[in-house]
C-alpha cells in the first residue's frame, strides 16, 4: 500500500474488512491496530475511529503479551488517545496495563465500581489479574538484576503462609508463567530464594528508564576499566626486572 500510494481512507476499508475475516483474535487484534494506526490527527478520528481505537484497547487489555511488541506505543496512537473524550475509563484501564502494577489496578477497580469495571468491556477479572501479576513481574525485573521471593510475593500480592515451602513455590510458579509468557529470562535461586533476571521486555521507556540505562553504561565502564587496569598491571609486573629474575 505504500507503494502503490494508498490513501489512509482506502487503507482503513482494507483493514476492517481483513479484521471482519480474520481467524483468532491475535490476528483481529494486528489488523485493527494497524487501522487505528491510520489516523494520524486528533480532526481525521471520526466516530469509527473511536470504535475501533475501542476495540483495539479492549483487546489490548484481554491480551498483553500474544503483540506485546505491536501494542508497546498504543497509548501514543492519536485515535486511542481521542478515547480520554469518550471512554476516559477505557483509557485508564489500558495505561494500568502499558505501564502500571497490580496494586494500581486494584485501585483502578476499586474506584470504578468493583469487578463490573472490567466486565462492562468484555473482560474477565481473574484473566485481568492473572495478566497483570505478569506484567507487574516483568515491571519488577526491568528494574532489579536480582530479585528476593518476598519482593516478588509482595509486588504480586500473593497469599502469604506460614509455610514458607508453599510461599516460595507460588512465587516460583509465577516467574516460571512470566518466563513462559517470553516477556522475561530468569533463573531461580532456591537455596538463596532470589530471582535471577537475565534478560526483561521494558513496558515503559522514557526519561527515567533513559536515567536507569545511563547508570548501567557507567557502572559497565567502570568495571571494564577496571579489569583493564588489572590486567595492565599484571602484564608490567611479568615484564618487570624483578619477575624475571
């Protein structure tokens, strides 16, 4: 389409209609992302915008992870912002899950009427917390390298026990459903009951994360220098006079 020139009119009729024949939502949710895509100002949203900015919200709450990649800047697209006019909780609902924690959703719910804050969108609350306590996990391993269990037990608000047996295997449980979902690489330390992160998708990349990254590159710098510096020393202390006698 680009190269033939297609205008963003003619494109949305060929998404909607390639959505409307679409098999499984994985495939629906692409496509109308791409239609949502089209509207490039705040004038060109017309009410079939809205619906399918609508649309392609709800389906990026009911599915974080299967387009994690294609729905990472959907808060920026303008028809999905166009939704803060016309469905303001939507909106809300969808930034808990690009960028918040599970206590945020919690307090989400719990400000807009309970459960029926989810299920008037087509949702199901235990699915909603299920994918948030893995989001809220990989939200937790983007900014630890290394990761206590009670750390993670509180972060996802998992039933505490005496039994310390059972609480580590539900948090193990959890890490291994975050690793499953390919949102996140980890190894589990039982002995030390730590989690091991070695590699983490990042839901939310601006300023602050920018920030973190800097932090990282120096102290990565510093340790490199560091074994350089080492290694030039003991290279001069094997040539040194004294070394070869």
């Amino acid at each position: 389409m680009d190269e033939w020139k297609i205008a963003p009119s003619q494109r949305r009729q060929v998404y909607k209609t390639a959505s409307l024949a679409a098999k499984g939502p994985t495939a629906k949710q692409r496509l109308t992302l791409l239609l949502v895509q089209t509207y490039t100002t705040s004038k060109e949203v017309d009410a079939a915008g809205l619906a399918s900015a609508r649309e392609a919200a709800i389906g990026a709450v009911r599915d974080p992870v299967s387009l994690f990649v294609e729905q990472r800047n959907i808060l920026q697209l303008v028809a999905v912002q166009a939704l803060q006019k016309s469905d303001a909780p939507l909106l809300a609902l969808l930034t808990v899950f690009q960028e918040g924690k599970l206590q945020e959703y919690y307090d989400f719910v719990k400000a807009n009427g309970g459960d029926a804050a989810v299920t008037k969108f087509g949702l199901d609350p235990t699915t909603c917390v299920k994918q948030m306590r893995i989001l809220s996990l990989c939200s937790l391993a983007a900014e630890h390298e290394e990761i206590p269990y009670a750390v993670v037990a509180k972060t996802l608000q998992l039933d505490s026990s005496s039994d310390s047996a059972i609480s580590s295997k539900v948090v193990e449980q959890w890490v291994i459903a975050a690793v499953s979902s390919g949102l996140l690489s980890a190894k589990m330390d039982q002995l030390q009951e730590k989690v091991m992160v070695e590699r983490c998708v990042v839901r939310k990349f601006d300023m602050e994360q920018w920030k973190v990254l800097q932090a990282r590159l120096k102290t990565w710098k510093q340790n490199v220098g560091g074994i350089l510096d080492a290694y030039k020393q003991s290279q001069a202390s094997l040539a040194s006079p004294a070394a070869a006698n």
